[in-house]
C-alpha cells in the first residue's frame, strides 16, 4: 500500500488522487489508491517521481514494487470540461509586411 505522500485533491469531485508520469513524459492523474479494476501499473522510481505504465498484452503483470492503479479520469464524478485549443500558439504574430500598415493622416 502506497503511502499518503503526494495524495492531493482532484480540482472538479474532491477524490484522492496523485500525479504520475506516463512513459511518454505526460502527467496523468490516477487514483490514490491501488484498484484491482485498473489497466496502470504504479511505481516510484529512483528518483522518487511517480510514473505508470499501462498494462498491456506483452506486460500485463505487475513488476518488482508496481501496484494496480486506475486513470483518475475513469472515475472522476465532475470532470472539467475540456477547453478548446486556440488555433495559433499565444505570442505569435504575423510577419511584418513593409507597407502593409496605412497610417492615418
């Protein structure tokens, strides 16, 4: 059984969760607490970040010191709705064209 360290409260139902690292280097919140019905394995690596991976065909047993654990959006009661993306990344402008601007007189 993990310990209470880095359990916070999810923004949206107030659950228990914790932050973890996937193999692709995103965050993913998961359940705080092992679940038999999840498809993460949970670890603590060396340097003591959390990280899952999902258990798959090839690895669908835990490893060493992994525990079941369940994506949290799974089971989140009040899931925030997802924002649209803006189309153009902030802080970008067009290139600027010489005589493209009309000043006034």
């Amino acid at each position: 059984m993990p310990s209470d360290h880095g359990v916070v409260l999810c923004d949206g139902c107030l659950a228990r969760i914790r932050w973890a690292i996937t193999a692709h280097g995103k965050r993913q919140a998961i359940n705080a607490d092992p679940s038999p019905e999840g498809n993460l394995a949970a670890y603590t690596d060396h340097t003591g970040t959390l990280r899952v991976r999902v258990l798959t065909g090839e690895r669908d047993r835990l490893e060493g010191a992994e525990w079941q654990a369940m994506p949290h959006v799974a089971t989140c009661a009040s899931p925030r709705p997802r924002l649209p993306r803006p189309a153009s990344r902030p802080g970008r402008r067009a290139p600027h064209r010489p005589g493209s601007w009309r000043w006034a007189r």
